[in-house]
C-alpha cells in the first residue's frame, strides 16, 4: 500500500513472488490491485506510516509534504512511536472495514477491530490478540499493560493443567518481567 505525501492519491501492488526450491523466494514483479471506492476511501482515512534517513514517523492521513525538506520538518514536529491513543489522535476510519477490502489489506481489519480492545475486553480474548505475531498485539499488550492482576494471573496459570493457560501465564511472566 503507497499514499503520496504530495497529493494523497493511493496505490496498493501486490508481490510476485516464486518459490522454485524451499527457502528459494524470488521476487519477480508487483500486481497492481484496484481499489473500490469504499476501500479507497477507508484505508485513505488511515494515518501514513513514512520515514527519513530510517527514522518511522506516522503522519495524519491529511498532511501533505512537497519535498524532503518538508518531510524531514513534518517528522522533526511529530510524536515518535504508535499506541493506541496516537492512532486515535492521528484519525482512523469510524466505519467498519468494506466488505470488498483485499485479503492483502486485512491487517488494517485486525487494527482497526484490536483499537475496541479496553479495560473491559476479557482477559482471554486479550491474551488472544497479544500472542498474535500479527494483528492488534500491541493494542493488546498496552492494554493488558493497565491491569493490576497479571502477577496473580501468571502464577496461577504457570501452575495450571492445561497447556494453553500455562502458555498464557508463561507469555504474562516474559512479556511484563513478573518473574
């Protein structure tokens, strides 16, 4: 997925890849992907993800840059890193994702469905999200992050029967240093 910082417009190419022998990837082209309106739309509401000289800065989805003087200016000017109330405060979609989103886009899906995750959300579904290697995990983490039982929590399940609490009550002890 590309946004111009110049103008806005969107593109989303999708690798060609071949994989003659295992661990033999080759990369032959990009697919270009339509965009519907609707996602176009969506996925344009989105912050942009943009960097200079290495640094990863997100930007609102409305800033635009000329040149890289612009660019290296805008990023001197904008809060480092991504949680969820910087997500927030750069603008993200109030709808839904489209139903014709591309399969390709479904990480946007998986954040915009990890930023309902709250104080509320159970604890399981959570620690779902949070062992995930992609989607909401550190949505989930942050959120996982406020809560005043992971010790009790950790010890708990470390002791449990079943493979997966242990596996949870493991991931809590690593993750937040309960030791």
């Amino acid at each position: 997925m590309r946004a111009c910082m110049k103008c806005g417009a969107l593109g989303l190419a999708e690798a060609i890849v071949a994989e003659p022998q295992p661990y033999d990837v080759q990369f032959i082209g990009y697919e270009p992907v339509a965009l519907s309106e609707a996602v176009a739309a969506w996925v344009g509401a989105w912050p942009r993800l943009t960097s200079l000289d290495g640094e990863r800065v997100l930007v609102g989805s409305s800033q635009r840059v000329a040149d890289r003087a612009g660019l290296q200016a805008m990023i001197g000017a904008q809060q480092r890193g991504w949680t969820r109330a910087r997500l927030l405060e750069l603008g993200v979609p109030e709808a839904p994702p489209p139903e014709d989103l591309p399969s390709v886009l479904s990480g946007f899906s998986e954040i915009w469905h990890g930023l309902s995750l709250n104080d509320a959300t159970p604890i399981e579904e959570l620690l779902e999200a949070a062992t995930r290697f992609n989607g909401p995990n550190r949505l989930a983490r942050e959120v996982l992050s406020r809560r005043t039982d992971l010790a009790a929590l950790s010890a708990q399940w470390r002791a449990s029967r079943e493979d997966e609490l242990r596996s949870w009550g493991r991931y809590l002890a690593k993750e937040f240093q309960l030791g």
